[in-house]
C-alpha cells in the first residue's frame, strides 16, 4: 500500500483492545504464534529467540485482546527506506472468522501509516509478508483492506 488513502477499514470491533506490549511480553508471543501457525514458521522459536527477535528499536509489537483474553497479535518494523513491513499478523483460532483480523489488520495499517521511524522518516508504504498456507481468510482480508497483491508468498503491497 503506498498512500494512506488506500486503506479500506474494516468495522471497528468495540470489544477488540489492542496494547503495545515490550519485548518481556516474548512468552505470551510465543505461546499465540505457536497457536496459530501450529508447527509451521517461527514455531520452534524460543520466548528468549522471540524476545531477540522483539528488541530492536524498529520493531514494534502488540497484542490483541478481548476481554481478558490475548487473540493475536502483531509484529511491525520500521524500514530505513520509509516502508514499514506487518511481518506477522495474526488471531488464534477459537477467535478467527469474527472480523477480528480484518480490525486488526485495519487498526496496524492506519498506526503504521501515522507512525514515522525512530529517525522520524515519515512512512511511504506499508507492506505484508504473506506464505503460501495463508488462512483461507488472510488474503481476502488483505485485499479487501486495500493491499494489492504482487507476489504470493512473499508480500502484499
């Protein structure tokens, strides 16, 4: 996506809280990744490796919540180049179907819009990284976000 005006939100769910959380936060990380991508990615990963994976000042994470209940989260870094990349997105199965992603999806979209870099470069494009066993709703969710795709298996512009 390369301008802001692109992004097609998705109704806002008001019971769907989304908190910037820290590296510290790796565990539960881990624990929802291994939930929704089961054994596939960065599944084997460690909560240390995630906490790594976490830390740099580029990268920003956040867990989605309904009541007390963690149903995702998300993982965005900040390029040099002015792009920012969703490199992961995503809900836990018991709570997937609901329109949670698409809020999701629109709510990380519109922050990453408005957030410049820690070098205060301001954002020129949001991109998604997407794998060739998306969930079948992943896509049309991109798509219907406003992304276009350019390339299966690798990102959505």
């Amino acid at each position: 996506m390369t301008d802001p005006k692109h992004l097609r939100p998705s109704p806002r769910l008001p019971e769907l809280v989304v908190d910037e959380v820290s590296p510290s936060a790796a565990p539960t990380i881990c624990r929802l990744y291994q939930e929704i991508w089961d054994n596939s990615g960065r599944s084997a990963w460690s909560p240390e490796r995630w906490a790594e994976e976490l830390s740099p000042p580029h990268v920003r994470t956040w867990i989605a919540r309904i009541g007390e209940d963690p149903v995702g989260f998300a993982e965005i870094g900040w390029q040099t180049n002015g792009h920012v990349a969703i490199v992961v997105i995503g809900i836990v199965p018991p709570f997937q179907g609901r329109g949670i992603g698409g809020d999701f999806v629109s709510r990380m979209t519109h922050m990453a819009w408005k957030t410049p870099a820690s070098d205060g470069r301001p954002t020129t494009r949001v991109w998604l990284w997407t794998v060739p066993d998306e969930h079948p709703h992943t896509i049309p969710n991109y798509l219907s976000r406003g992304f276009s795709e350019t390339e299966r298996g690798n990102e959505a512009d």
